[in-house]
C-alpha cells in the first residue's frame, strides 16, 4: 500500500469545524482490506454510521461479521440479522455513469480537533458526488464503547488508530493524539 505524507490535510469544514486528514487510495483492494481490517479487528469497539448536517447515525455492530463479500463492486457486511452494502469497487449493472457516482471516490482518515488538541478519531468515505457513504468513528480515549464519558483519558484506546494508520498509511504514532484532556463535539 502506499503510505501518505505523515503530516494532515489542515481542514475547517463548516459545522464539523478543525479536522486532520489523510487520503486513502481508493481501489478496491485497499477499501476492502480496510473495511475487513475495521469490522473484524475492531467491531466491539466502533461506531460507525452516516454524519450529515442534520442527522447522525451511530450504531454498533452486534458481533462480528459473519460474512465479508464482494459482488458488482459493493461489499456486503453481513452480521447475521442485518448487514450493509457499500460501493467500493466498479459496479456495472446500474450503467457507468451511475457506476460512477455510486463508487468510492474519496476515503480518509481524519482526526477532530478542538482548542489544540484531538478529541475524536475516525475514517469516512465519500461517493463520486461527494456524498457521504459512511463514518467510522474509531475508539476514543475520552468515551468508553458506550459513548460514556470516562473519568479519565485512557490513551491505550487509540490502539485502533495507531494500527489503522500504521498498515494503511505508513505512519506510526503522532505524540498529537494523546495531548488531549477530554472529549468536545464538533
């Protein structure tokens, strides 16, 4: 995989405010490595969703997949009572212009920052009209995987992050992440 520059995209996007990005290539082999990497390493402690202006969906998985398959281009998550679909690949059987549109154009890692430091961690994907296709929002070292509060920072938390950008990036631990005092919304 080719690992990204180790300094972020500085970003300030209207309403989400200071974010940290990383690109991610996005062929298919790389998206389904990743997605394969975060729903069966990582699941327990995940949420992951849609976050758009107006509405956020964050849910769970109940367990790990059951299944991780591929079919015209979208791969299925399947965890046995519901699963989801997502284009990351060529779809061909909607016509290559909706092909277009519906596939992964855009993949990123990204951290929130608030005041100096980070207060969330996580990696979304866009489609080919810059729609969001889903946010996976990593674990937190200011919330427990109920989205609680912890009374204390708990740095081991980025374990998933420090490993996510490892293999997919090439970049180690950034001191960055573990300056923070506690969790702000963006």
């Amino acid at each position: 995989m080719t690992p990204s520059p180790a300094e972020p995209q500085v970003v300030d996007e209207p309403g989400d405010g200071l974010l940290h990005i990383w690109p991610v290539p996005t062929d298919e082999e790389i998206l389904l490595a990743l997605l394969t990497d975060v729903f069966t390493d990582h699941w327990e402690h995940i949420f992951f969703g849609v976050l758009i202006p107006g509405s956020a969906l964050e849910v769970a998985a109940p367990n790990a997949p059951k299944r991780i398959s591929m079919y015209d281009g979208y791969v299925t998550v399947d965890f046995g009572r519901w699963h989801f679909h997502l284009c990351i690949g060529e779809h061909t059987a909607s016509g290559p212009e909706l092909g277009r549109q519906r596939r992964c154009a855009r993949a990123e890692f990204y951290r929130r920052i608030s005041g100096e430091s980070p207060t969330s961690w996580g990696i979304r994907l866009f489609n080919g009209v810059g729609d969001q296709q889903m946010t996976v929002m990593l674990p937190n070292p200011f919330l427990d995987d109920r989205q609680q509060i912890l009374p204390e920072p708990d740095f081991g938390r980025l374990a998933a992050w420090d490993a996510l950008r490892r293999t997919f990036l090439g970049i180690g631990p950034d001191p960055l992440d573990r300056t923070g005092k506690g969790f702000a919304h963006g």
